[in-house]
C-alpha cells in the first residue's frame, strides 16, 4: 500500500526491460558461461564492442538489441525460443521483434550458434552493418512453443519467414551455415 496516494502496489508491473544494458563508446564487455532468461531485451547494446561465449539466450523478445557497435561476436551461444510471441511481454509491433537485431554496426561475427524460435522479420536482423561473418550456425525457424495459444496455422498467412534479413550491409560471409524451417509449417513449407 502507497500512503501518499492510497492505492495498492501492483507487484505484476515490476518487470525488467532489459537483463544487461551496455552503452559508451570506450565500453568493452565480454559473458562467457552465462544464461538469460525472460526480459524484453536481454542484451541492450549501444555502442562499444561486446564478446559472448558459451552463453544461452531464452524467452526473450529480443536476445540481443547492438546498436552502432565496433564489434559484436557470438560464439557457441544458443539462442532459444527469442522473438514474435515468445517472450513473457507481447511487443507493440511486431517490426518490434526479432532474436537478435544489430543496428549501424561493424565486425559482427555469429559462429558455431543455435538460433531456434519465430519472427516475420528473421532470427537475425542485420541493418547498414558491415563486415559480417556468419560461420557454422544452426537457423531453425520454429512455431512450436509460441505464448499466447498463437499457433503457427494462425500466422501463416499473415507474415513472410526469414531465418536472417539482411538489409544495407556489406562485406557479408555466410559460410557453412544450416537453416531449417521447422515441420511445424507442414504443408506450408
């Protein structure tokens, strides 16, 4: 209870927008051996360079949002179940989605990573970035565990599917990568 204004707290609008927030040009941050879980943005990266190892990424709405960074790199991460209907909070729009989204950002290299889940947009959505290297990666668009009794019948027709979207980048490898769309779509793949 609240004296000053005589309401009742509400412990279900206590939320985290986001698990780790980095921001600075001089930032350097490096996670190895770590989980997150939940949030809406489970990284929030603007500027700097961030290193991640070994780390697995969970019921977010977005995994990782990297804005103007010199350097991303993911290596050996699982990125599970991140997107459109996945996480404990429903975005205002879906262009608000995506597992993972980097932004106006140079050397991003994704390697030997997992990503898993569903987005209209991709599992990966990579804008005016340069020199990105996507190296032994596992793309699978999936349907299978959405929140909010969505069902994958019920979206289909409603958005296109992408494992990554790539728009205005340069210098892009994309190298022994898989990518699957999950039997969940049926006949509709």
């Amino acid at each position: 209870f609240h004296p000053t204004s005589k309401t009742f707290f509400d412990p279900n609008a206590l939320h985290s927008k986001s698990l780790i927030w980095q921001f600075g040009e001089k930032s350097s941050l490096i996670i190895k051996d770590s989980e997150f879980l939940g949030s809406y943005y489970q990284l929030y990266l603007e500027q700097g360079s961030v290193q991640v190892f070994d780390s697995t990424f969970q019921r977010g709405i977005k995994a990782i949002l990297a804005l103007d960074l010199s350097g991303l790199t993911l290596d050996n991460c699982y990125i599970l179940q991140t997107g459109c209907y996945n996480g404990l909070f429903i975005s205002d729009t879906v262009a608000d989605t995506t597992g993972i989204q980097v932004w106006e950002s140079d050397n991003v290299d994704i390697k030997n990573t997992k990503l898993v889940g569903f987005d209209p947009q991709g599992l990966l959505y990579l804008t005016t970035t340069t020199t990105i290297v996507l190296k032994n990666n596992v793309f699978v668009v999936s349907a299978d565990s959405l929140f909010y009794n969505i069902s994958s019948d019920r979206l289909m027709y409603q958005y296109e599917y992408a494992s990554a979207t790539i728009k205005d980048s340069s210098s892009i490898e994309i190298i022994n990568n898989t990518f699957v769309n999950s039997d969940s779509f049926g006949q509709h793949q």
